[in-house]
C-alpha cells in the first residue's frame, strides 16, 4: 500500500517580507521530500510566495494590521497594540483549525504568527526574536512583554530558531530560557555563485514598513544621485508602478536568484538590518556592506550594533546616513565570509519533525 503523503501547511507573518523570504528554504526541503505543502497568509507576503511557489495552493489568513508611529518606539507601538494583535490571534487560531480540518493537514509551521497553533497535529513556530528587546527608556516593559510572547510561544511543540547553536548571530535575542527550541542554522533563499564583483556598482536596497520604506529609498536616491558609480535600488514592492531615474537603476522587486545575483556582483551594498537580509548576507559571505535599521525597530538596530562591533558590516543610524562617508569607513569591515553555517540542522529538524 502506497504512503499517504503527509500535508504541510506553512503560516508565513506579513510584517515586511523576511518572513516569507526566509520561509522559502524551508518549502523547498519539504517539497524535495514530496510532501504535499500548501501556504497561509496573508498581504505582500503571500504575493511574494505565490510568485516563488505558483504551483502550490494558498489560504488568506487575518491580517495583524500593524500600525507605525511617527514618533514612538517601533516596540512601544507594538506594546499599545497588543488587545488588537491577541484578537487577531485568537481568530487566526480558528481559521487555521478549519484549514486543518478541511484541507487534512497533518503539520504546521508557522513562521511568528502566533496563532497558528493545534492540539490536533504537530505544530512548530520560527523566530529569531525569543527575547523581544524594548528601548532603554521603555526597559520596565520588558518582563511583561516577554513574558506574553514566552506564553504564546509555549503553545506549539517546539520553537525553531534559524540560526547556529554555536557561533549565534542572534545572541540575547534567542536565549532560550525556558522554552524548548531547537536551532535550525540560518536560513536564505539564495545560493552562492561565480559572479565576480563589480567595483563600480553600489546596491541599495530598501524594506520595511511605510513610512520609513520610502524614507530610505529617498535618502538613497539624494545621495546616490551624487555618486560616479553605477547605482541601483531594489525598493522592495512586489507591485507597483516603476520608476524612473537619469542616473539610478530602479528595480520594484527582485526575485531571489536575481536578487542574490545583485548583491553578489554589488560592491557596496546598503540595506536594512532585518535578521532575513543578515542571513542572506551570510549565505553570499558578503564584504562591504552598510546597515541601515529601520528606526525604533530594536531588533535591527541590536544586529546592527552586534554586527558593527565584530567588524562585520559598517552601522549607521538613518538620521546620521552620509553614503560618501559610509563608504570610506566600511572599507575597515572583514564582511561576512564565513558567518554561514553550512550544516544540515534545518535538514535533520525537518526530517525529525516528519
């Protein structure tokens, strides 16, 4: 009698794309098993999957309407939305435990969407963020923030950090405490290839929530518009009307052989602090690269920090950004060449989950 091919379903988050980006290693692993893999979510994430997998079958889930601040703490804002996010939960949870009955579903990953949890089948949950940092003036939050997000976590089978179980990039953001997690190596869509460096290409490219998105990319653009070098920007809409510049390369989004074929031929690159792009930078071992966080955003601007401290990759705060001064000092860097860790530990989580 033939084995019935287990069903998968995978819950990606639709907070800027990292969390589908990364996902993507993930689906891949599970299809080269021939298991049958379908996708939840919702938003710009969901569009970017649905481009990368046209052949798999799809599920819209509720949305967690983040709303950013102009002047608060990214963190802070997301403290004052919690009754809405935990409503939102609540009625992911019943959606996805429909989708498990309807669709036979016989496991769950979930990428931070923390209601995508069942007593009814296995159910896994990936975050490079076990410890949720707040802003120093905002440090008494901290305990019960975390608190919350310890209680959520603890309701699926086991937590999945991508990163190293040895030489972590993450640090306090993923000590463990009491949670039982299972390190899977950092996770990328990209793979390395023969392209050689371009020393006259300088690479923006811009992520995140609005406004902030569209603050970067105009900054790049003033200051780019200056360079001798050829420039271009990755803006990071996976729609959207194109644009158009005498002296710069707009490019809406990139796939990711693409994407990671930009990077690697770049022989600047300057992007955000997202845990998604740290990791893909690793994968390519990238040299030269300026970190820009998206303000308020703590964990961008801990990696940021962490990174620059080890000479890494060069930080600079958004409000300070100078590219011409950047890119004299990131020649001081080392880059990332050998931050990847080139193991089977997403592999064998896989292999064990199944």
């Amino acid at each position: 009698m033939p084995e019935i091919r287990k069903h998968i379903l995978v819950a990606v988050l639709d907070w800027g794309l990292g969390h589908a980006t990364r996902s993507i290693p993930v689906i891949q692993c599970l299809l080269i098993r021939d298991r049958k893999v379908s996708i939840a979510g919702n938003g710009q994430s969901l569009l970017l999957l649905k481009k990368e997998f046209p052949q798999l079958d799809f599920h819209e889930l509720e949305s967690y309407r983040v709303e950013y601040s102009s002047f608060l703490p990214f963190m802070v804002k997301v403290f004052l939305q919690l009754p809405k996010f935990l409503r939102v939960i609540r009625k992911e949870h019943t959606q996805l435990e429909n989708l498990i009955s309807q669709h036979k579903v016989d496991v769950v990953i979930s990428d931070n969407r923390y209601g995508c949890w069942s007593r009814q089948v296995p159910s896994v949950f990936i975050t490079h963020q076990v410890n949720l940092i707040m802003p120093e003036s905002f440090k008494w939050l901290s305990g019960v923030l975390n608190h919350f997000n310890h209680r959520l976590i603890k309701r699926f089978g086991i937590c999945w950090i991508p990163d190293s179980d040895t030489d972590r990039i993450t640090g306090r953001l993923t000590m463990p405490g009491n949670l039982k997690v299972r390190f899977i190596g950092m996770l990328s869509r990209f793979a390395q290839s023969t392209a050689l460096v371009d020393e006259d290409v300088i690479l923006g490219v811009v992520s995140g929530p609005e406004p902030q998105r569209q603050i970067l990319e105009s900054m790049l653009e003033q200051q780019m518009a200056e360079q001798t070098k050829r420039c271009i920007i990755v803006r990071g809409i996976p729609s959207g009307p194109e644009r158009k510049h005498s002296r710069i390369t707009f490019i809406n989004h990139a796939r990711g052989r693409e994407l990671g074929e930009l990077i690697q031929k770049a022989a600047i690159v300057v992007t955000r602090s997202g845990y998604s792009t740290v990791m893909d930078l690793a994968r390519l071992e990238k040299e030269n690269v300026i970190l820009i966080p998206t303000p308020g955003q703590t964990e961008q601007e801990y990696l940021a920090e962490e990174l620059d401290k080890r000479k890494i990759a060069l930080y600079q705060r958004q409000s300070d950004f100078s590219l011409s001064l950047a890119i004299q000092k990131v020649k001081e860097y080392k880059g990332f060449e050998g931050m990847d860790s080139k193991t089977n530990l997403l592999n064998n989580a896989i292999d064990e989950l199944l």
